[in-house]
C-alpha cells in the first residue's frame, strides 16, 4: 500500500500565554492508503491535535505533512479549505449536526460545496444514508433521532463527498455498547467495501479491536505499535 | 438546499427572538415610513408651487396685517401681472376641531392669480356673485357633505361680527379641484368684503397680497421692488417666492425636516444596538457551527454570505414589513379627507430599503469579522 499521509520530524507547539507547550516533537507516522488506524492514549497526550493536523484544520509547527507525496504544511488557507472539502470527512463525538436542518440536509451540506445539481445531490444523500441505514430518517431532526442514528447521519455526512479519508474523533464515546458497535460496524463496512482511510481516536480498547491497527500516544510519542487486524 | 435555505434555516431557528428583532425594524421602519411620507408630502407641496408667485407678508411677522391699499400699490408696480389679496380667517365647522384653512380674497383676482383653482363656469360665477358665497375644495365639500348652494356658518377663532358673535353665515357657491398633483383641494375662500364689513376690528386690513410675476427671474425684480416701496413705512413688507413663504409657514410648527432626521435617527440607532448585540450573541453561540461549516470545508466566502446573508435577509425583511405597513396606513389615511395629499413616494421606498440594506451590513460587521477569524480547532474545543 503507498502511503496517504507520512508524517517526518513533526513538531507542534501552541503558545499558553507566554509560555511555549510541545504537543509533538520529531513525531514521525505513515498511514498507508486504506488503512484503519486507532489512536489511543490519555487526555493530553496529543490524540485530538494529530486528528486536527491530518485534517488541515490546524499546521505543524515544524516537520514534513505529505499527502500523497504533496505538501500539505505548504497549502495556503484556502487551498488547505478546498482540500479538506475534497479528501476529508470528519465524524465527532458530539455529532455536530445543524439542529435546524433535516437528516438529509445535514448530509447535503458537504455537497454545496460540488458542482453537483440538486437531483444528483438528493441521489448522492439517498445513497450516503442507505449505506449508514438511515434512509427512512431522511425527514427527521437531529433533536428527533437517538445519539446512535445522529452519529450515523454524522458518518453519511462525512462520507457523502466520497473523500479518501474520514477522521473520526471519539465516533462512539457518546453511545451505549449496542449503538456502538453498529456505528463501528459501518465504518469497518467503509474501509473494507469502500476503501476509505481511517483514522479514529478512540479511549475505548472494543472500538479499537474494530481498526486494523492501532497506535498508542502518549505525551507526543507513539509508545507501541501494534498490527493487530480484526 | 441552497446557501439561501442555510440562511433563512439559521434565521428562523429561535422563531422568538427572530419575531422580536423583526417587530423591533419593522416598527423602526414604519415610523420613517410615515414620517418620511409627511415630510415628501411638505416638501413635494412647496414644490409645486410656482416659482413667479410672490408673497407680500408684513415685515415683522406674516401674522401681522397689512393696509388694504397695499394691494393696487403692489399691482401699479411694474412686473406685476396679477395682484390678489388674501387674510386669513381661522374658520371651523361647528367645532374648532373641524378647523378650515381658510381666507377672505377678492374673488376675481385672486382665481387669476391661481388658475390651478378649476371650477366650473356656472359654479365661478355664483361664487363671484354671491357676497356670502364660499368656494370649497373638493376635499373639505367631502369631508363634511355639503352641497352646493347649502348655507353653512363657519366660526373664527380670530374676528368677531357686528352682531356679537363668531359666526358668519355662507352659502356653497363652488367647489373646486386643483389642478397640479396634491395640490390643495382643502381650502375654503370667501368674499373679502363680506369680511370687513361685519367684523368688528381690523377693518381695512389684509394679511398678504399674492403677486404673479412673468417668470422667476422677474419674480425677483418684482420682489425687491415691493419691498423698497414700502420701506420706512409704518408696514414695511417682506415679499418672498411662493416656495419660500410655504416653507416659512412650516418653520413654525418647526423644522419638519430636522424633526424626521433626528427621529429616524434615534430608532436607526436604537435598532442597530439591538439587532447588532443580538447578532453578536447569535454568532457567539454558533461559534461551533462556524468552525462545522469551515471542517466541512466551506471557504470563507460561504462563511461571509451566511453571516451577512442572515442580517441582511433581516434587516431586508423587516424593513420591508414596517415599509409596506406604512404603505397600507399611508393608504387607509388618505380615506380621509384631512390626509388626502398624503402619499409614499418611491423615493421613500428606496431610501427605506438602501437603510434597512446598510442596517443589514451593520449589524454583520462584528460577527463577519469574529466568524472570518475563527479558527476550526479553536472552535470546536479541539485545543
């Protein structure tokens, strides 16, 4: 498998105040295309700030970001917007749907930003929710649906673009075992069936068993790497 | 879905607070509405006016009489091609609340010196003959049904008769339209004579003398060379274009024009500080959403025509509300007789919309800026 992102001597810092905190430091990972890679470690160690660095929606502070042999630290922000549009699908903890838009206009909302007209938007979302199960909830509000069927509309959202790769920030740590699992179940569908790249952080060891792999981070270091495919 | 669903979707969501901020501009909206109408209407008036109309006042004060021998002094001045005098009466119907704008004229001259008076031959005629005859507007004649060649007693609140009272009786001898776009059509005009004859003080006194000269330019001739005849003289007078004695005869209520500014002002004001604390609150509480749309990949165009779209489609709305409410009671005031020259102008229109349009940039400003700057992590408490 080539390599979607490699990752060379990453640093990362934020400024607190005046002071300078290290998040990574000569950080270095490749994450071959299909793969479903797990990230887990403690609060703190750097999960979320590498799934916001994969993402483009935060920079390196040093270090190499390829994707597919091209240079993301080097995009202007809106060639990084456009990119992040094209190639990226984002799954969050707390869902982070529009409460006042529908199931299907939340899942439509990547598809403004395509040249797609709107019947072929409405088949694109038809197929987005059939592939999450969803389809009879096309109609209903978020405040309308269980936490288990707004991550699914999550997911069918991220993954209406068709982009390469979904990052999913915590993707069940809202659910009960039962959601869970399903939500982790299409997901497995999606990296098996349709060859997206996953990267998941995840505190929870069950919905790591679900990744290929996972990869242990702790204070800015992979401390153990296992290939431990399910 | 487009990025207009977004907006009006975003717009719509707490129906409460979008229902007040809406109230809030339309009733903003609907003042200017109204008081710009008023103020056009003034204006618009005075503007109708002839430029080569003079107006003869006393020098001290318009309220202030002059002799009546004025008069055929102003019509044998050179320039002068029509002279009629007018005095004002204070009239009502029955009750001061039914107050008339009315004048004691010499009839002939004075329906030369304004050929937009239209009345019928037999109607003109009557009304030159008759020495109590009236000549109503249109306007007035409707508002209290009278007919022609019905007796009405009309009271001062000024002169006081002979027979010890302040009632004079008259006869409907004309009822006339005005020619020129709302041209008045309010008015009441009697026989001068009739006047200094019965009343008890103020004989031989007029209030103004009208004076139609051939054209503006010689209107100022004319103007200049009145008030030298007159000067140093017991009633030295002042003699203004038609257009500014209108204007003067406003001032006195006050600068209409001033007032409409500082009242549209205030509400303008008022309404940005509401409608733009709240659209700062708005855009602080979807902060998150901001940072989902820019994750989804929305450049910050999208991100721009959604925060501007949002208070430019309420401030639009709204705007457009309290202006077509403004409309409708401009409208359902023109029933009336008192307010039938009232009307919304296009230009009131326009000028309601390009301050509702600015009001929408406004209010934007603030969270335009907070919402281009956001940045995603930061947003969605990834940090």
């Amino acid at each position: 498998m080539s390599a979607l992102f490699q990752l060379q001597q990453v640093s990362k810092t934020y400024s607190r105040g005046k002071q300078a905190v290290s998040i990574f430091d000569n950080l270095e990972l490749a994450i071959p295309e299909g793969d479903f890679v797990a990230i887990m470690g403690p609060s703190g160690s750097g999960k979320s700030t590498l799934l916001n660095l994969l993402g483009g929606i935060d920079r390196i502070s040093a270090g190499s970001l390829r994707f597919r042999g091209e240079q993301l630290d080097a995009y202007s922000e809106s060639r990084m917007t456009q990119w992040r549009a094209r190639h990226v699908g984002f799954i969050f903890q707390s869902y982070n749907l529009m409460p006042m838009l529908r199931a299907a206009q939340n899942v439509e909302l990547p598809l403004l930003l395509t040249k797609l007209n709107r019947r072929q938007r409405a088949q694109n979302v038809q197929i987005a929710l059939d592939v999450v199960g969803l389809s009879e909830r096309a109609r209903h509000y978020p405040r309308e649906m269980s936490g288990g069927q707004q991550q699914r509309v999550a997911i069918a959202r991220a993954l209406v673009a068709d982009p390469d790769l979904l990052l999913c920030d915590e993707p069940t740590g809202d659910l009960d075992r039962e959601s869970a699992d399903a939500i982790l179940d299409v997901l497995r569908l999606l990296n098996r069936e349709h060859g997206k790249t996953i990267v998941m952080v995840t505190h929870d060891p069950a919905a790591a068993a679900y990744a290929k792999r996972t990869l242990h981070l702790d204070k800015g270091v992979f401390v153990q790497k296992e290939a431990a495919y399910v | 879905m487009s990025e207009f669903t977004l907006i009006r979707k975003n717009l719509l969501r707490k129906p409460l607070r979008f229902l007040l901020m809406y109230v809030v501009i339309a009733v903003a909206f609907l003042l200017f509405g109204l008081l710009q109408s008023v103020q056009s209407v003034m204006a618009g008036g005075s503007e109708a006016n002839q430029g080569n109309r003079l107006i003869v006042s006393n020098r001290i004060n318009f309220t202030q009489p002059l002799p009546y021998a004025y008069a055929a002094r102003v019509a044998a001045l050179p320039g002068a091609q029509a002279v009629a005098h007018a005095t004002w009466f204070g009239g009502y119907y029955q009750e001061p609340r039914n107050f008339l704008v009315s004048y004691a004229v010499d009839p002939l001259a004075y329906l030369k010196v304004y050929p937009e008076l239209r009345l019928g031959a037999a109607q003109r005629d009557a009304f030159l003959h008759a020495r109590n005859g009236l000549m109503v507007g249109r306007a007035t004649a409707e508002r209290f049904h009278w007919q022609l060649g019905q007796h009405v007693s009309l009271a001062s609140s000024i002169f006081s008769n002979r027979q010890g009272g302040h009632a004079w009786d008259f006869v409907v001898s004309a009822i006339y339209t005005n020619d020129k776009a709302n041209g008045d059509e309010q008015a009441v005009y009697f026989h001068y004579d009739y006047l200094n004859t019965s009343r008890t003080f103020g004989v031989d006194k007029i209030g103004s003398i009208v004076v139609a000269a051939r054209d503006a330019a010689a209107g100022e001739r004319v103007a200049h060379a009145i008030d030298q005849a007159f000067a140093n003289t017991p009633d030295e007078t002042s003699t203004v274009n038609e257009q500014q004695f209108a204007q003067a005869f406003l001032a006195q209520f006050g600068n209409i024009g001033a007032i409409v500014r500082i009242v549209v002002g205030a509400a303008f004001v008022t309404m940005l500080l509401v409608v733009g604390n709240t659209m700062m609150m708005n855009s602080r509480a979807r902060t998150r959403e901001i940072g989902i749309f820019k994750s989804l990949g929305f450049p910050r165009a999208s991100v721009a025509r959604m925060v501007v779209g949002e208070s430019l489609l309420l401030a639009v709305s709204a705007a457009l509300g309290g202006l077509v409410l403004a409309g409708g009671v401009v409208a359902l005031l023109r029933t009336s007789p008192n307010f039938a020259g009232l009307a919304m102008p296009p230009a009131v229109w326009l000028g309601g919309l390009g301050a509702a349009f600015l009001l929408g940039l406004l209010t934007a400003a603030v969270p335009l800026r907070t919402a281009l700057n956001l940045d995603v992590a930061t947003a969605l408490g990834r940090v």
